[in-house]
C-alpha cells in the first residue's frame, strides 16, 4: 500500500494479552502482577445469569470484594459514579470487567474516578489525565467491540442529553484475559452482528485517512481471520478454536482502529442507533458494503490489499477492480456466510428515521476519517436508502 514521503504516526497499544481457552482462571495470578490484591468485578445482570462472572469470582476467592452488576445495556454519568462509590467503599485497587462494552465502558470510567475522585461530571473533555490510571483487566464475553485495548469510552450524559467520549492514554486497560470459553454460549445473531462490528473496525481503521503501516497490518489480519472463522463460530458456536480466533481478530481490530480511528460507517451507525435503536454491530453489519462502495475510488488500495488477504484478487485484475472484488465479497459474506440482515427495515427503520439520522451523520466525529469527503447529507441519505 502507498504512503507519502512524509508518513510520520504515533502508535499507542500498552494492554497486555493474555489467550487460550479456560485461561479466565488464571486471573487473581494476573492480578498480583500488577499489586492488585482487591478486586471488584464489573458485569451486567445478562452476563451474571450467564454464569460467566463465577469462574472469575472462584479464582479471585477472597480477593474478589464485590460484584457491581446494576449497568444497562448503554451506561451512563450516575451508573459511573454508582459503581465507583461500590468499589470505594469495598476498598478496591483493582477493577475487572467481564462483559461487553457497556460493562467494559462503565468500568473504564470508574477507574478515574478511583484514582482522581469526584463524579465522571468532572471529566468532560479528551486526554486530561496526567498519570496512571488504577488498574483495569478487561474479561470480554463478546467478540466485536475491542474495548479491551482502546483508551476510549462512550458513556451516557443524560443531564447534557448526549454521550461523552473520554479517550485516556493513562487509562488503557492494563490487561485483557481473552478466553473463548467466555463466548462459546453467544447467540448465532449476536455472534453475527458482535463479528461484523470487529470487521468494520478492521475495514474502516484501513480506509481511514489516519491509516498507517502498523494499523493495516492488524487490519488485515483481522479480516482475514474473520472471514475464515466468524462463519464457523455462527454454525458452531461451540468451535472454540473458532471462536478463539475471531476473539484475536476483535482485539485486533480493537488495536487498528483505536489508532487509525474509523469512517462513515461508525458515523452512521452511532445516527441509526441514537434515532431508531438499531444495535450497533447489526447496523455496521448492514451498512458496511455500501458504504465501502461509496468510498471505492479513494480506498482502492487498501480494498485491493483486503481483496488480497481474503483471496478474491484474481491474477490481472488492477487495484480499482480488486477493491470491488473485495466489496462483493463482503456482500457474499454477510448475506450468505454468517446470515446477516441485509435491510434496516427489519428493525422497525422508517424513511423519517435515516433522514433524522443522514445529518446526524455529518456531525458525528468519526465522518472525518472518512477518505472520501462528504460533501452533504443527501450523499449519507443515499447510503442509507439502499439497505433502508
Ligand atoms: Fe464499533
């Protein structure tokens, strides 16, 4: 892939992997790498019914000084801040999250505050911190959001009516235990839908306009270990060597993005999301092709290295008809691999509702990475009409 003459970047990925099936056990070990000798563990009522927070409660044994568990599916300022005074009050050093974003979200945030104090009210704004944040092992039981390895949290301000980004290099997780045996009892939907979130964090962090050698390279692999093993893992949820593989993709593109950042898709998905509740990984999902055909001619190189790495590029062909090899491989796969929905209609979506969401669209932060330049929202209307 070309670069300019002049590529400088910075690169930022300090959390800790540790991989393997069962390996959730090894976590008060882990813990004691760090100092940490009390720990509370950050879940949802979900995961906890699942039984998934009592392999890591039972290895903790008495280090374990609590459960948080009261966090709904979006977290928010108060939830924060609830579950912060719990840790306090139980005399925590360490935080553990066992969950999904929203629980790995709630305890990032909680982190801060144990260290600096006060309410997540306080901290309104990116890169504010100046030292290290208290330590935070991240227990993923989906495979999508690569939170275990970002700086960055989106939580709810429902005084300011509008979701906070806090990005904290000092806050990055200190370590993520992936162990597949975390997701093997996934649903075939959210298996699907967790994946293709991992996979438009792998295809956007490579059309991003803050693309860089490291970044493309986790890319690639990413997607190419998504299309191998995500379709095994939605036939066979309990594969758990599939399953294991597309949690390293996850993290992986968890890595990519949380440095080249992401596009219109994101930007799109945080719209449809916020006015029609379609879930994050089904919208990514369905958007996801069309919005690489909309960003066709600018990204060409980095799909022809996509179509590469997935072994649609046919012997010939030059970059601009690899890069569409690549989008009808995506079409095929989300369609005919893993089952994806294929319209936003199926979620209740309204002809009103994408064009509420066509300008939010324009002033969602993540459309300026975008590599082709939108110009209105009538050009994000027509994206969204095509899968409406
Ligand atoms: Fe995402």
């Amino acid at each position: 892939m070309g670069y300019d003459s002049d590529l400088s970047f910075n690169y930022f990925g300090p959390t800790k992997i540790v991989f393997g099936a069962g390996v959730a056990k090894d976590v008060e070990i882990e813990m004691g790498a760090f100092g940490g000798t009390k720990a509370v563990v950050v879940t949802d009522k979900g995961v906890l019914g699942a039984g998934l927070v009592d392999p890591v409660c039972k290895a903790l044994g008495n280090k374990c000084v609590g459960v948080f568990s009261d966090i709904p599916q979006d977290t928010g300022v108060e939830v924060v801040d609830a579950g912060a005074e719990f840790a306090r009050k139980n005399g925590a050093d360490t935080v553990i999250s066992v969950g999904g974003g929203s629980a790995i979200d709630t305890a990032k945030g909680m982190c801060i505050l144990l260290t600096e104090g006060g309410s997540l009210r306080d901290f309104n704004g990116i890169q504010l911190l100046s030292r290290l944040q208290t330590p935070h092992i991240v227990i993923p039981t989906t495979a999508g959001t690569g939170s275990e390895v970002t700086t960055a949290a989106v939580i709810m301000d429902k005084e300011m009516g509008q979701k906070r980004l806090l990005v904290e290099n000092y806050n990055a997780p200190r370590l993520a235990v992936l162990d597949p045996k975390m997701t093997e009892k996934l649903p075939k939907l959210l298996t699907a839908s967790t994946g293709m979130d991992a996979m438009t964090h792998a295809v956007e962090a490579l059309h991003s306009l803050q693309h860089e050698p490291v970044t493309d390279g986790l890319a690639l692999h990413a997607i190419r270990l998504l299309f191998k093993y995500l379709p095994v893992c939605v036939e066979n949820g309990s594969d758990l060597h599939a399953r294991g593989q597309v949690q390293i993709a996850a993290t992986l593109a968890g890595w990519a993005f949380g440095n080249a950042m992401v596009g219109n898709v994101h930007a799109m998905a945080h719209s449809i999301g916020a006015v029609a509740h379609v879930p994050h990984g089904i919208a990514n999902g369905i958007l996801l092709a069309d919005c690489m055909e909309f960003n066709v001619e600018e990204a060409q190189e980095g799909y022809a290295m996509m179509a590469e790495a997935i072994g649609v590029r046919e012997k010939g062909m030059d970059d601009l008809e690899a890069a569409k090899a690549a989008i009808e491989a995506m079409r095929d796969f989300t369609r005919n691999k893993i089952s994806h929905p294929q319209k936003l209609s199926e979620f209740g979506v309204k002809q009103a509702d994408i064009e509420k969401a066509a300008d939010m669209s324009l002033s969602d932060g993540a459309i300026v990475n975008n590599p082709r330049l939108v110009m209105d929202a009538s050009e994000i209307l027509g994206i969204f009409e095509k899968v409406l």
